[in-house]
C-alpha cells in the first residue's frame, strides 16, 4: 500500500495484546526448554541481546555458512535464541535486490544460500534458504515453503495467478512456527526489521500467504485456494492494532454509492478510507461514517466514482486527548466495482 502513513509515521507500536517480557536465554543461565514461553502475540520476548550480538558479527565469522553458523548460535541456549540469532543477521546484512541471480541457475540449496550469503544481496528464494541452512548445522529443523503471497493493493480479492513467493516454517522446541524474513526485511522502519514476520499466528499468517502443500499453513483447518483468492489484501497494522482474526474474507466489494463494511475490534480506534485507480500510485480520502457497538464497528464508506477501484482503509488508536496532527496505518484494502 502506497503512501499509507498520512502524517509521518510515529514510532511502531508494542502490540497491546503481549502480557509477558521474557528472556529468549542468551545467558549463562540456562532455563529447560519447559521455562520457554511459545511464542506468539501474548508473549513479548527481550531480543535484545541477542540482536545486538548479531548485528555485529564480524566479516571474518560470515566467510561460510558453516563459519557464521557457529558464531551466530554459539552463545544461544535455546532453539529459540539460535533461531533469532539467525534471523537477526540475516535481516541486519542481507539487502533486498530484485535483480538478485536473476536468470541464473544453481546445482544445490546450498550453492544458492553460499551466493546469497557473498553477495549479501538476495529475494526471497536466497533469504529462506539462507535461513534454514544457517540453522541446520545447528540441528534446527527448518522446512522451505513456496506458494502464493498477496502483495499488492490491486490483488484484493482477486485470485493470485502463480508461485511467487518463499517463505520458512521452524521447528523450535517440537512445534512449529511461521515466518517470512523478506517481508521482515522490506517493511522494515527506522532500520529495523519488522519483527511482525517472525513467527506470526498461522491465522494472520494465511491472510496473504498460501503455501502449495497446504499442511504449512500449520491451521487446524486448512484454507483453500478459492478461499485465499478471495481475500482481501490485510496488513500487519490490522492485527497489530487488535482487529479480529476473523477478518473480512471477501475483498472483491460491489458498491452503489455507498459501501458498508464490519470490523472488530476490543479498542478504540479512528478510521480513514481513500479511493485511488486499480494499480495507481495516488488516492483520494472519501467520506466514511462510524457507527459502534460494543466491539463491533461499522463503516459506511462513500464510494463517488464508477469502475474499478482501490479502496485503502486507514486507522489507529483514538486519542485521549484531541490531537493536532493524526497518524494512521494502512490496514487493508478492497477492490470496489461501481457499475
């Protein structure tokens, strides 16, 4: 979603549901693997240490997978802190390039991983790989995962038409969990990785990930292909800021001049729409109303133009006190059609 920060963006903020601040054990003290939290959206976990160590990993350490492996893991007590360490390197050296071996094949996983970790540039075929082969010396089980990614506004509720996309699942002390360090590394704000992707709730994961063996969706019941294409395109704003799982399913929205929409959400929040051309770079704020019950919201958004366009939904918390200037997060977008 483009320019969907309406003020400068203030600071991400610490998502409300985590109730927890727990070391991920990086220290001499070593708690059994009962003592570590699972980790999710009720769990925040300090990684600070562990970042701070990564991101300072000297070039000499990074000269192999194997070499860097050792370095980044070395210190780590649990599956948990190896697999940060990892992750925190990764998203700290590795840059986004979408020219990365483009054309070029490669022999092995390991080749890929080995150009990817040299040329420190990768997408996101060189990013999971670098992941998982960064953990296995380590004995960290981790699974490679293709299938399809909902990345663009005009890809609400429209089926996404090819693989496109690479993603991870690990395994950390018997259970897995989801993550996807491209994504990670380029939403990252203010220089740091968005830790959003970093063993995501498999619900908001599925929003606008479908792995081709369904299994990876890691849900305990599986999501079909019909189901996803119909979905609209969420952003982690929308769960950060405590919006329901149970999202809207359907982003494809026929409209008169008015379109109503249905959220929940536990918080107070405030909420901004605009319309822009399917694909187009700008958008227009359009007139919404707001009606609430309880947790549930209703919008009632103003829908001017005829044909086919982006519908771009805004929010954050309300204030305690009025504000001058406002700053909202994009949290998901529809595909209108006005005959």
């Amino acid at each position: 979603m483009r320019n969907y920060i309406i003020q400068p963006a203030m600071t991400r903020p610490v998502l409300a549901l985590f109730f927890l601040f727990l070391s991920a054990a990086w220290t001499p003290s070593v708690p059994t693997s009962q003592q570590i939290p699972r980790p999710s959206k009720y769990v925040e976990i300090d990684y600070s240490e562990i970042d701070k160590y990564a991101r300072s990993t000297p070039a000499s350490a990074a000269r192999s997978l194997t070499t860097l492996s050792a370095y980044l893991t070395s210190p780590a007590k649990t599956d948990l802190a190896k697999a940060r360490a990892v992750y925190a390197w990764i998203t700290s050296h590795i840059r986004y390039d979408e020219q990365a071996f483009s054309g070029q094949k490669y022999s092995s996983e390991v080749e890929y991983a080995t150009r990817s970790l040299r040329s420190q540039r990768a997408v996101c075929t060189g990013f999971a790989l670098l992941f998982k082969h960064l953990l296995k010396p380590a004995g960290i089980e981790v699974a490679n995962i293709k299938g399809y990614a909902r990345t663009f506004d005009s890809e609400a509720g429209h089926p996404i038409q090819r693989v496109d996309h690479e993603w991870n699942a690990v395994r950390l002390d018997g259970d897995w969990y989801l993550l996807d360090i491209a994504w990670a590394q380029t939403t990252a704000k203010g220089g740091k990785p968005n830790d959003y992707f970093f063993l995501t709730e498999p619900v908001e994961f599925s929003a606008n990930h479908f792995p081709i063996d369904p299994r990876w969706q890691l849900l305990d019941t599986a999501v079909s292909k019909a189901q996803f294409d119909q979905f609209p395109k969420l952003y982690d704003a929308y769960f950060r800021l405590g919006f329901d799982n149970n999202f809207p399913k359907s982003g494809l929205i026929r409209a008169s001049d008015a379109l109503t929409l249905t959220l929940r959400n536990g918080k107070d929040v405030e909420f901004m729409c605009a319309l822009g051309r399917v694909g187009g770079a700008e958008s227009t704020t359009v007139p919404v109303s707001v009606q609430r019950s309880g947790e549930t919201y209703r919008l009632t958004i103003a829908v001017p133009q005829r044909g086919n366009s982006t519908l771009l939904l805004f929010a954050k918390p309300k204030g305690a006190q009025p504000e001058r200037v406002k700053s909202y997060e994009g949290i998901a977008s529809f595909t209108v059609m006005k005959g």
